[in-house]
C-alpha cells in the first residue's frame, strides 16, 4: 500500500490525449495522484503510450506510482475502427445521430474496472476518468447514468469501507472550456495525442481531430500538433 502525507491516493485514468492531461493536472489539488495507462489494442498505442509517459513526467509522478496495463482482448472482440485496421475510421459529422464506428463496445467499464482493483491493492479512494458527454462523439459509456451506476457497482463488489468513488469532472464541460483550463494549468498540449489514426501527423478530418481543433478555435488558441488537414467545419463555433 502507497501511503501519503497530506492528500487521499487518487488514481488518474490517462490515456495520452489532452482530455486526461488537463483532467489529471486539474484533480491533482484533491489528490495525490497515481497514474493509470491502458493498452487495449488501439492502433495509435506507441503514440498513446509515449504521451502518457511525458505527461506523467510533467506531472512529476514517480514510477512506484505509474502503472501501464494490457487488456488487447479487446482487440481480439473488435467491432471498433479503433482497433480493427478493417473498418474505415469515419469523417467527423457534427450531425450524427448514431454511434460512430470508432466506440469500442463497453471500453470504459474494463478501464474503471482495473482503475477500481488497483485502487483496493494501494489504498486510493478516488479514480479519475476524463470523459466528456456534452461535447464528444456520443459513445454511450460517457454518460452520467453510467458512471453513477458503476459507482453503485464500486459500493456493492469492494471491501466494506473500501470509499472507492469514481469521478468525471469534466462530464458537463464543453472543449472549449477544457482547453481554457489547460492553459491556465500550463499543461503541455503538445505532448498529447488526439488523432483516431496513426500517422506523423494528426488527419485532422477524424471526429476526435474535428472536436479538438473546434476547441481551440472557439478558445482563441493555438492548437500544437501538427495535421494533414483541417477542414472548415472544425472551426464553426457551436455557441
């Protein structure tokens, strides 16, 4: 078990992206933070995996408190563009009613679940996920009714006391506002990584592309990363 001095152990799902950045930069002045990567066999996991590192070096977090675990299983399942290199990672379409090709069925419950197992093994009472259901591509395991009923699983399938709580905190909040709070914590966009493909540089045209150059245009910042493309739907204000 991690002890700590002043703040409760907290366990910060990050995958690379600027989403978990700002999130676990933003949770650490409620907690002392643990780091948790996960490759599920996502095409861009080097990339991922090498943002995750920087960022938990920004961070300052010591190794004793990084941890990087394997579920590519979920490669194995597939049904995800995310995962499956034969199914074509769609455009953006701000306008789409449907679930995108790129939601890996049911992802975010194996990562909480393994963030939830670490949590009981090392002493952390709050987990930390970066999901966000007002501004994103819709996959349906980002919703508010889902992390309040894995909280009442967390209650039901842990110690008695355990005080294990998963939180979203950035659930209601637009990208927008998401890319204001990183720069006021100073966060290293640039060592982030956003793209649904994997290339030199980013496509610009995938909706995660799309969601994070609208945000930054509707913050009035500079996006590092360098694209392929950006198209003119990605900078129509949404208001």
């Amino acid at each position: 078990m991690i002890d700590t001095e002043k703040k409760p152990l907290g366990i910060a799902l990050v995958s690379g992206g600027m989403d978990s950045l700002v999130m676990a930069s933003f949770c650490r002045t409620e907690s002392e933070l643990a780091l948790l990567h996960i490759s599920y066999g996502q095409l861009t996991q080097a990339r991922e995996l090498a943002c995750f590192l920087s960022i938990a070096d920004f961070l300052e977090v010591p190794a004793s408190r990084r941890l990087v675990a394997n579920i590519e299983y979920l490669k194995t399942i597939g049904g995800s563009a995310l995962t499956d290199k034969s199914i074509t990672v769609p455009k953006a379409d701000f306008n789409r009613a449907d679930i995108p090709a790129t939601y890996v069925p049911f992802r975010n419950a194996h990562l909480v679940a393994i963030a939830v197992s670490w949590a009981e093994a090392i002493g952390a009472k709050n987990i930390y996920i970066g999901a966000m259901a007002v501004d994103s591509s819709g996959y349906p395991d980002c919703r508010p009714e889902f992390y309040k009923a894995m909280n009442e699983t967390i209650r039901q399938g842990t110690k008695d006391g355990s005080g294990i709580v998963v939180k979203a905190p950035f659930l209601q909040l637009k990208k927008k506002d998401l890319v204001l709070l990183g720069i006021s914590h100073g966060v290293p966009f640039e060592h982030t990584w956003s793209c649904y493909r994997d290339g030199k540089k980013a496509c610009g045209v995938c909706d995660s592309c799309a969601l994070r150059l609208r945000a930054f245009a509707e913050a009035d910042a500079t996006d590092p990363l360098p694209y392929e493309a950006k198209p003119d739907y990605c900078w129509t204000k949404t208001s």
